[in-house]
C-alpha cells in the first residue's frame, strides 16, 4: 500500500510493482506446465489473490501517459519451497561414503579371512603329508633289518681258498660258486644253521679292493685261525666279503644289496676285522688298523654285528702279523690306546667316506640299527643293551647329526622311537630266535619287541 496504508483495490495494480505470492517466474510456470499471459493494463486478472494461482514477476514499462505497470497472471500452481533432500545433502553424501566404505572394508576382511583359512588347511595337508613321508621313511627304515633288499651271497671258504685273489660277485655267480638266500627267512635259517664269518675291510684302491694282493691271504689265515678257535670244520665255514657278496657291475642292485649290509653283518655268527698294514695304491697313504677304524663303511658293519647275540665277544681282528685276536683284547703295535670299537662304531657318519653323498644313503640302514638296538635291548639282549648305553652317552649330534636325521622339521630318531610304540606286539609274535642271541621279528612287517616307554627316550 503506497499510500497511508490503504490497501489496493482488487484488480487494480496501479503504478506500483504487483508484489508476488510465490517464487516462480514465467520460464517456472512453463515447466510446471503452466502458461502465462499479460493482463490488461492496470489490471491483474483477478486471480492475484487466488490461492491456487500466481503472478510472475511483474515487468515494469514507465508509460508516460498512464504509468501503468504491466504484471503477467500464470494459471500454475503456487508451488511451496521444498525441504533439502537429505541423501542429496552433505551429511547424507558422507554417511553413503562410510557406508560404501565399510561395505568394502567388510568384504575385504572377509576374502583376507577366506585366504587365510584356504592357506592354514592348505599349510596342514602338507603338514600331514610331511608328517606321512617321514613315518614311511621310519618304517622302510625298520623294515631295511627284516628284509633283504638285496639276496645274500656266500661263499663256502673251501671254495675261496682255491681263488688265488678276491673275484667279483658276478665271476662267481656265474661260476656257480655262490650261495644265494633270496628271502629274509631264508637267510636267516642259513645263519643259524651253518657258521658264517662277516669279513670287513677297507678298499685299497678306488677300483679296487686289494690290488695288489695284500687282503685276501690275511682273510685266509683269518678264517683258518677262527675255525681252529671255534672248532668249525674249514669245509663247513661260509664267509661274506663285499666284493665277493655284492654285485659290482650293476649300481642299481649293488646299492640295494649294500641297504641290507645292517642285516649281513648283523646275522653273521661271527666277524672279522682284517687290517694289515700297507699302503692305499691311489692315495699313497699307510691304510692299516687306525686308517680302517676311520672309515665309515666298517663302522656301519660292526655296528650291526655289535647289536645282537655275543656282540663284541664274537669280533677278532686279522692284522697278518699276530694272527687273529679277539677285538675287545686286540692292541695297536705301536703301543698306543686301542680303539674305543663301541663308541667309534656307533658315530658311522663322523668316519670317513670317499664320497660325501654316500653319508645320505646310510641313513635308513643307521635308523634300522637303532631301531634294533631299541627293540632288543628292551628283551634283554646284552650285546644291544651295550651299544643303547653307548649311544645314549654320547652327544647326540655325534651319532644322528641333524643335517641328516631332521626330515621336514620331524626327528627321525624320536619318531622312530614313538612308531616302536605303536607297532609294538605281543611276545607271541616274537619269532624267537630270528637272530643268533636275540629275537627279532619281521612279522607284518613289525618288530617283535615290548617297546613301550621308547618315545621318551631323551638324550
């Protein structure tokens, strides 16, 4: 009202600007799907009052004449301001980021969570079949003292008498010179029912064992005293020396018959140390009794004959000078300390080996000694009692080093010790008598022993 508060007259917009209820404008209606038109002059249509009805901004014309202000009346609806969309708003665009946000974090977690779990089960199966793989090794093991890898072969000593020199097993085979047991049970009633003498040597070349003849005379002379001190008929003597016994053509089956060289020497009634002095052809060295005690292929074989029946008490040694003297009264010419044969034979891999890889391939023959020592010692046997006291002695790493006897984070002597207790059978399945001195069985597979208590064994 322009002047003194006098209101307009309806219809009359006079010379002053029509003040707008709503704010729209003409481009507001058109897209409201309204239209607008202009009014007469002076006039708004009589609807700028009307609830349902706006006007649009007023154009204003200075006419001279009339001062008329020209206002435009639209048909659309007055349309009232809207409240802020929230999930348009700021605060509603942060929440939908943290809610997207953690969404991602969520599955994040879970597909970590999943891939961890896949690679803890994945982690166990191996585990498992790493646990698998070494108690097979331990029970090949066991099984490498109760069966033959290999048959044994023997040659009767009145035979070997006439050969002038050591011949290689496969000139006698063929000559039909030897006696072959192809089968654990075999072989075990030839020992018990025929003397056997074990003769161990070292190798006084690489190609050869005794080049030059040295060895075969004392083993001879050996085997004729040991039959005057038995009181064996020469012509009943049976006697294994390894280039007569195992093949040396063939690597294949040399090294199967030389996994079952615990067994040969464990069976033999009696052995046989032959160590004259004289010289390695290759190495120029003096090889006589100490440089044999060194080697770690004879340690291994009077650790097999030491674990069973008379033990050290059945092992002489053959020097070409005295005779044959029996290992526990033998001393060294020089005058110096004699060996320590028990404990020197119980550490095979601190001997000394022309190649070091063979260490690897003794391992399971080693563990198959041990596993007998455990066996009879716990029925009494004295001579494995003997070498169980020996070894417990010693450090440990002395006897089983780990580089050798940790298999895929398992100790191998430790969970041969605890499959002894869970294979162990009764005193019925013994098969008494299997061994000269002892009873060791390879029923099923198993040891004939009472072996409870083994796996708490500590060093």
């Amino acid at each position: 009202a322009p002047d003194g508060d006098a209101p307009l007259e309806q219809g009359v917009a006079g010379e002053w600007e029509v003040l707008l209820r709503c704010p729209v404008d003409g481009a507001d209606c058109a897209q409201a799907g309204g239209t607008c038109s202009a009014s007469p002059a002076g006039q708004a249509g009589g609807i700028l009052f009307e609830e349902s009805s706006c006007l649009c901004p007023a154009e204003r014309r200075d006419d001279a004449a009339s001062r008329v202000v020209q206002s435009f009346a639209c048909d659309c609806p007055c349309t009232p301001e809207q409240p802020e969309d929230f999930l348009t708003s700021v605060a509603g665009t942060l929440l939908l980021v943290a809610l997207g946000l953690s969404v991602f974090l969520s599955a994040l977690a879970c597909w970590g969570l999943l891939r961890c779990y896949r690679g803890l089960q994945r982690a166990l199966i191996a585990r498992q079949k790493q646990e698998e793989a070494a108690r097979d090794r331990v029970h090949d093991a066991i099984l490498s003292v109760v069966e033959l890898r290999h048959p044994a072969a023997f040659v009767a000593f009145d035979r070997l008498r006439t050969h002038g020199a050591l011949l290689p097993h496969e000139t006698l085979r063929d000559r039909g010179e030897l006696t072959i047991l192809d089968s654990h049970p075999a072989f075990m009633a030839f020992v018990r029912d025929r003397p056997t003498v074990f003769c161990s040597h070292q190798w006084l070349a690489w190609d050869s064992p005794d080049p030059n003849n040295v060895h075969y005379p004392a083993i001879l002379a050996a085997c004729e005293r040991l039959c005057e001190l038995e009181g064996v008929p020469p012509d009943e003597l049976y006697v294994w020396v390894d280039y007569v016994s195992i093949p040396q053509a063939n690597e294949y089956l040399k090294w199967n018959s030389i996994g079952s060289l615990g067994t040969y020497a464990s069976a033999c009634r009696y052995f046989v140390v032959v160590a004259p002095p004289t010289v390695h052809t290759d190495t120029g060295m003096l090889a006589d009794e100490a440089s044999y005690a060194r080697r770690g292929w004879v340690r291994l074989e009077q650790w097999a004959h030491l674990c069973v029946g008379r033990g050290l008490h059945s092992m002489y040694f053959a020097d070409g000078v005295v005779g044959l003297t029996p290992l526990g009264e033998w001393r060294p010419h020089s005058g110096g300390a004699p060996p320590d044969w028990l404990a020197d034979a119980t550490r095979v891999f601190e001997g000394d080996f022309t190649l070091d890889e063979d260490r690897l391939k003794i391992v399971d023959t080693v563990l198959g000694l041990w596993a007998m020592v455990l066996s009879l010692s716990r029925q009494g046997d004295s001579a494995a009692a003997e070498v169980h006291e020996v070894v417990m002695r010693q450090p440990r790493g002395t006897v089983f080093p780990p580089k050798y006897f940790n298999m895929l984070g398992h100790d191998l002597p430790t969970l041969l010790a605890a499959t002894l207790d869970e294979e162990r059978t009764d005193d019925s399945d013994l098969g008494a008598g299997s061994y000269p001195g002892g009873a060791w069985s390879a029923r099923s597979g198993r040891l004939g022993s009472p072996t409870s208590g083994l796996s708490t064994l500590k060093w």
